[in-house]
C-alpha cells in the first residue's frame, strides 16, 4: 500500500457537510479500516461514475431544446425553429427542424450557443468566410466547433440511413457533448492526481451544480482541460509541457493566460524567473502554432474576433449590468468607455493581489493566485457570460475546498441561470423582473469573496496541516539559491523551510531540467 492510501483523507475530518452523509451511509473510518483495500470501487471510479451522472443529466438539462419536428408541423411564435438565432435551420430539403418554439429556451433555461451556433459552420474552413461572419470564439475553440460539424455531419448521414428524424443542430449537439464529456473524464482523472490523498475534494468538481447547467452551454471544458493540465505539468516540474497547455488553453478562450500571470507573480516574490520564462516560451509557441497559420492567410477574419471584443457590450451578469439596471444611469453605453472602467477596476485590483502576495509570509500556491486573479477580473469585466462560472470549478477544489461554501456557491450559479433566463423573456412574456436578478447577483458575488476571504485567511499565513500532507509536495527549485527551495505546489513553502524538509522533491539538484 502506497503513502498516499495509507495517508488518505477522509473528508468526514473537517468537513460537517460530508461528515453528515457519511454518517448517514454507515460512519467515519475505524481505527482498524483497511484503506485501499477495495478492487474495483476505488476512489478514481467512484469519481468517474459522478462525473457521468452529473454529465447526464447536464445532457438532460438541454433536453427541452432538442426537440426536432418535421417541416410544415406547424410551428409558430417567438423562437420557432428557424428564426431563433438560426438555431432551427436546416442543411437540407426534408430534413427536420430544431423546435424553440414558444421560447423555450428561455422557459425552460435550456439554451445552448452549441445549438445556436450551429449554423456558423460549414464544411468550408470557418476563416474563409466574410469579415462581417468571422468566427465569434478563439482560434482553438472555433477550429473545435468546426471539427465537430465535420464529424456530426457523417454521423447525421447514418442517423438518416436508419431513418431517424432528427434535427441537424440536435446531432451535432451530441456529438459535441460527447466530445466534451470525455475531455471532462480527462480532467477528473487529472483532478484525482492533483488532489493526492485529499482525493474525496475532486467531488466538488464532479458534483457541482455549475456542471448541470454549463458543461454544455459553451465549449468551456476545452479550456478547462488545457489548464488542469498545465497545472499537473507544474505539479512535476514539467514548465515547458505546461507552457504549451496553457497556449492551447489561450487559443480556446482567454482566461489560461492568468495561470501564466499567476506564475510571474510568485517568480516576482521568489525572484525565480527561469522557469516562468521558460513555461513562457513554449506559452508562445503553442499559441503561435495554433494562431499564427490563420492570422496569415486569413488575416481580416482572426482579426475580427478582436475587433468584436472590443466593441461588446456589458453582458447581462457583469457589475455594469447591474448597476444600469439598477439606477438607470447610461454612462457606459459606449465601448470605449467601458473598456477603460475595466481596464482600470482589473489594474487596481492585480496592485492589491501584488501587494498581498508580496507581504504574506509564505509564498501561495499557483490555484490560490490564480484564483485571486480569476475572480477580480470577472468581478473588473463587462463580459461574465453564465458559463464562464465553469472555469472557476478546479481552481476552487484546489485552493478553497471547503465543501459547504463551495457547494452553496454552486447552487447559487445554478439558481441564478434559471433567473437570468426566465429574466431574458422580457416584460411582454412575463419575464421575472431584474430586481430578482440583480438579488441573485449579489449573492454570487458575496460568495465568491467569501471563499477569497476563507482562502487568504486559511492559505497565506499557513496552510492547515492536512492539506500540507496530502497534497502532493513538487518543489519548484531556486536556481539562484540552491541551499533554499520555494514551492509552486507545496502551498506550504516559507523561507525558513531547508530542502532537508523538503524530502519528495524530483529533482536531485537546482542544475536538473525537465523539458
């Protein structure tokens, strides 16, 4: 039996919420319980087994906009198949129709840019198109939606072939989110690891009700995959392997480049640059391999995309939103504007987040800045799309695991998906108020802070003994003095720490690499 299993933690220690539940399945560990003993329900196939119920009923979740009716059924009003977003065309005479009739994607809160986006795609490639239809996503992101209309279109031909009516934007939908689903197993597997003999904490990831209703709202779990990845690689030292995860990652969505800020500052404390520098090279030249071939021959259209985030608006879960609905004032109803109020509300609070880390007396781990960096900008933004909440998911199992605030926070997001939607109807078909929304806002908001605020008074000045044991300890070696070590992932590393303490470290000297 190896040291994690015999060392693992059992969440029934410090955390009521699972003490209660397992309390319930029969009670806490004896003093002769064999741990690890168990063949076939381990702990990496328990997880697996949640991951693929909560996947299902993420699935289920979008059911009511699945629906597909053959042409002339006789569909009418807002949001009938066809007219909502496009969501409802057609690649075909005959073929049926994607049903959103009676704006049941707002009703019944199961919309889905997958199934909307549909029609953005083609078999042609997605660049190649005119500026004014330029992709809406990142490079990697696109090029994925685009891979799997390819795939969803062979699929649809065999779905025909058996003579099953379903709609296009329905099959590529499940195409999509089976893709998705195995990216997702992916990430828990990763998670398991991660967690060490803290393994129970990946249930925060495999059960959160942010999965419900977001694992198939976007291509999020893209993103996501590429920066647990990275963090694996940083586990083990591997910065050039991490660098290209969290290129990859910036090429799906732009929110991995805060793992790469994070690391720059711990090297900023630490003055450990090499490996930053390092991680940033390849960082670079993963984007670039993935960029740089579509900025070159289509140069207008990967442009654009740019050009669009520019000019967006607030959205309707940003601070700015709720602050024009709730006092009616138009002062940034201009792009530019807008972007300069971000711009500075994020500058002010990476200072502050600076100075916290510089003056803490021991240097945080890479999720526990990430995370701080992670939530000031979505709170700065004009654009906190629903499933942008997703991303917060791993970061938050890493660096906060505290079972009951994260669970109520992920309740609160749930909740809060089902009042934006119901909001989204609008006056005319007895949307709820925006009130009510600004209400579930708020509480979101103080939950987030919450869990920075339990993490900075839990992590900073020490890390609970625990956690100290049961994460992983991967040290990330001075180069400029070889006599102290630092962590990255130790979460524990203070300057009073001797790598005599430091007793599970791969590298056997600060000269060692890894590529």
């Amino acid at each position: 039996m190896n040291a994690t299993v015999h060392n693992r933690y059992s969440p029934a220690v410090e955390e009521p919420m699972a003490a209660g539940f397992i309390e319930f399945i029969g009670g806490k560990l004896g003093r002769y319980a064999q741990v690890g003993t168990q063949r076939y329900w381990t702990p990496l196939r328990v997880l697996l087994m949640f991951a693929v119920i909560f996947l299902g009923l993420a699935y289920l979740s979008k059911a009511y906009c699945l629906e597909s009716v053959l042409p002339g059924a006789g569909l009418g009003g807002a949001g009938s198949a066809g007219s909502s977003g496009g969501a409802g065309a057609t690649t075909g005479a005959g073929e049926a129709l994607l049903n959103w009739s009676g704006n049941r994607q707002y009703t019944a809160a199961c919309y889905s840019d997958t199934i909307a986006g549909y029609t953005q795609f083609s078999y042609n490639f997605p660049y190649n198109v005119p500026v004014a239809d330029a992709p809406k996503s990142p490079v990697l992101s696109t090029l994925f939606g685009w891979v799997m209309y390819w795939i969803s279109g062979m699929v649809g031909v065999v779905v025909r072939l058996v003579g099953l009516q379903i709609a296009p934007p329905v099959v590529y939908f499940a195409v999509t989110a089976v893709t998705l689903s195995i990216l997702w197993m992916i990430t828990v597997r990763i998670m398991v690891d991660l967690t060490g003999s803290r393994v129970w904490d990946t249930l925060l990831l495999t059960c959160s009700p942010v999965v419900i209703v977001h694992a198939f709202t976007h291509w999020e779990i893209l993103s996501i995959t590429t920066v647990v990845g990275a963090l694996w690689c940083l586990s083990r030292q591997h910065f050039g392997y991490a660098g290209v995860f969290i290129g990859l990652g910036i090429s799906a969505q732009i929110w991995p480049v805060f793992l790469l800020l994070a690391l720059y500052i711990i090297a900023g404390r630490n003055d450990q640059w090499w490996e930053t520098l390092r991680c940033t090279e390849f960082t670079i030249l993963s984007w670039a391999a993935i960029n740089i071939p579509v900025a070159v021959l289509f140069p207008h259209t990967w442009f654009r995309y740019f050009v669009d985030v520019y000019l967006q608006m607030w959205d309707w879960q940003s601070g700015f939103a709720l602050l024009i609905r709730e006092t009616n004032w138009l002062g940034f109803d201009r792009a530019t504007t807008l972007n300069l109020v971000t711009v500075g509300m994020f500058s002010v609070l990476l200072v502050m987040i600076i100075a916290v880390i510089a003056q803490s007396p021991s240097t945080p781990g890479v999720p526990e800045v990430t995370l701080l960096l992670l939530v000031a900008w979505l709170l700065s933004t004009k654009e906190w799309s629903s499933q942008f909440s997703l991303w917060l998911v791993p970061i938050i199992v890493l660096a906060v695991p505290k079972w009951r605030l994260v669970f109520a926070w992920g309740a609160v997001e749930a909740v809060l998906w089902y009042v934006q939607a119901l909001h989204m109807l609008g006056k005319d078909h007895l949307g709820l108020p925006g009130g009510m929304l600004d209400f579930m806002l708020i509480i979101r908001g103080g939950l987030l802070l919450m869990l920075v605020w339990v993490m900075l008074r839990d992590n900073i000045p020490h890390i609970p003994k625990t956690r100290r044991r049961a994460y992983r300890k991967h040290t990330w070696t001075a180069p400029q003095s070889p006599q102290w070590e630092a962590s990255l992932w130790d979460f524990s590393a203070s300057a009073d720490r001797s790598p005599a303490t430091c007793t599970t470290s791969r590298r056997s000297s600060p000269g060692d690499s890894s590529p």
